[in-house]
C-alpha cells in the first residue's frame, strides 16, 4: 500500500494504491508527505488529476480496486458513466437500480474513489445533496466547485 498527496486549487487529497490498484481518494486538511512517489500508477493518477485540472471532460481510466456491496458497486458503476458538466438527481439513480434515494446516497457517501467515481455529479432533486457525508461546511463548498470546473452551477 503507497500513498501520496496531491493540491487541487480547492482541496488536497491523499491517493492511495494497493496492488497497483487505485484504492483511495481522500479529501484532506493538510498536505501530508509524500507528494512525490516512485510508484508508476499513482505516478499515472497524478498525471490524470493534472489532466483533469485543465480539461474538466477528462476521463479518467485507471485500475481500481472497489470494496464495497454489490449494491454499492451497481450506484458506483453508474456514477462512472455520468458525463462531465452533467449531473443525476439520486432519485433518477434510485428508479433506475429499482432503489431508494437515501440508498444511493448511502452508496455515494462510501465511494472510496470520488473524483475519479464522480459522485460530486450526484445532486438531490431540491438543490446539491450532501457530499462525503456531509451536507453543508468545507465539503459541501468542494463538490460545488468541482461542479463549477465541470461547467455546472447548482
């Protein structure tokens, strides 16, 4: 297992690989060390998050390493075909995967690898929902601007 830091203009995250597998992405306080690694797929997440940073359409392709319920993994892999500068109420979701709204809000709360599972592209049908758990403070502003990147004002 490896980690390494990386600075979006409005976060940090921590990144972290097992098995050359992207297992984790974490929304941080403080840049912890390192922010260099020598290992080539986090090396490859950086460079995506870079590319992302400049063009908000990029699409990330990377290998990951997905723990989570079958259900989690069905609300997961929707989320990953949400284009870039869209966004699906959790009620759209819901009716699709013949669930509830809280259920795939639940799913998104526990997505390990947002960002790259975009659930910030996840909104209620009455404003931005919450995001990482919560539903209003730092992450909140977070998810709004990831959306503003993305060309999305909520």
């Amino acid at each position: 297992m490896d980690s390494v830091y990386f600075k979006l203009p409005f976060c940090n995250l921590k990144l972290t690989q097992v098995n050359n597998r992207l297992c984790e992405i974490d929304y941080v306080e403080t840049m912890g060390s390192p922010k260099k690694t020598s290992n080539s797929l986090l090396n490859d997440v950086l460079k995506q998050l870079k590319q992302y940073q400049i063009s908000p359409d990029f699409q990330f392709d990377l290998p990951l390493n997905l723990k989570g319920t079958e259900f989690q993994c069905k609300v997961w892999a929707r989320l990953q075909k949400i284009p870039s500068g869209e966004v699906i109420t959790y009620g759209e979701i819901a009716a699709e995967l013949n669930s509830s709204p809280r259920a795939v809000g639940n799913a998104c709360r526990h997505n390990p690898i947002s960002l790259v599972i975009p659930c910030h592209r996840v909104v209620s049908a009455s404003g931005i929902g919450g995001f990482s758990g919560q539903i209003e403070g730092e992450k909140i502003s977070i998810k709004q601007q990831l959306l503003a990147h993305e060309g999305v004002e909520i």
